[in-house]
C-alpha cells in the first residue's frame, strides 16, 4: 500500500500544442491517478495534484458559467472532459476562446484550472483520502526561465525561487497536519 501520490508532471512551453500540454497536465494527471489509486490506503492515504496560480488566474478570465463549471464541487469527470473538448475545439484561435468563454486560451492555465477540478472530482469520489491541490510558486525550471530571459532578466531579478522551496507545500500536504480536502493551496 501506498502513503499517498503526488502528480508533479507539467508542461506547457510557449509553442506546446494545447493537446500535447492536456495528455501531460491534465489526462496524465487522471491516467497516473487512475493507475496508482488502488494502491493508496483506502483511509487517510493522500493524493496532492501540483497545479500552478496559473489555474486560478484562467478560472478569473472565463465566462461565468465556465468559472462554476471549474469550481463545481460536484464536477464530474464528462463535465471536466467536455470542457477539454471544447478547448482543443478553439485551439489556434483567440477569437474562439473568447466565444467559448475561455479568457485568453492559455494551454498551461487550461490545463492546471482542470487539475484543479480533477482534485475537487477526487476528493468527493474517495472520501477516506485526502485529496489536495497546490502551487509550488514561481519555481525556477526549464519552463520558467524562458520568461525571465523574455525580459531580459535573472531568474532570481523574477523573484523566482529555487526547485528545493517548490516542494514546501506539496510535502505539506503530503505529510502535515491536513484535514480538509478538495482544496487548492498556495505556496
């Protein structure tokens, strides 16, 4: 048996293809969950889904019937699929994301604002568990430094922090004090 899982994967390069960042962030997040979840203790096993602010900053742009569907408690996994669906159906166009409710289109908040979902999904499936999603910060990675040389500063000018201070709230989660779930802790 396992204590717990922690789905750490992400993706989501300036020229990823939005479904190359959903198969990483978000179906792989279901497909490795799925996997490993007959493993996790029944009660008191842990799963925390790494997300990004990125989540919630997309979620704050959408239409408002695409904001209650993301932040649901009741979200069901057809509901958080179809919204996906909808999503790659606008790709490559910021006139159809705007028609379909979805603020600017970004792949990387898409895709983290529906782990988020995913968690709240989790949580309410597997009552015994706790079930958490959090940020790790603005962690200095191969994703993040492309947006400090953007602006033609250090990652450190960028207040990014380094990847040993990213692991904080998922270890948090994954061993602390934590009775709540289906939440979206920050850093």
């Amino acid at each position: 048996k396992l204590h717990g899982l922690v789905n750490n994967a992400g993706m989501g390069y300036p020229d990823s293809e939005l479904r190359e960042v959903l198969e990483v962030n978000t179906y792989g997040m279901r497909r490795v969950t799925e996997a490993f979840l007959p493993l996790v203790q029944p009660q008191g096993g842990r799963i925390v889904n790494v997300t990004s602010a990125s989540g919630p900053n997309f979620v704050e742009q959408c239409s408002l019937e695409n904001q209650q569907l993301l932040t649901n408690p009741n979200v069901t996994w057809d509901e958080i699929d179809g919204f996906l669906k909808r999503a790659l159906g606008a790709a490559g166009s910021a006139s159809k994301f705007e028609q379909e409710g979805m603020g600017s289109g970004s792949s990387y908040g898409i895709s983290k604002a529906c782990g988020n979902s995913y968690t709240l999904l989790l949580a309410r499936q597997h009552e015994g568990l706790l079930v958490n999603a959090c940020t790790p910060g603005f962690i200095e990675t191969e994703l993040t430094r492309p947006i400090a040389a953007r602006y033609g500063k250090t990652p450190e000018e960028m207040g990014m922090k380094q990847p040993v201070d990213g692991t904080v709230s998922a270890m948090h989660l994954l061993f602390g004090d934590v009775t709540q779930s289906g939440h979206y802790y920050g850093s």
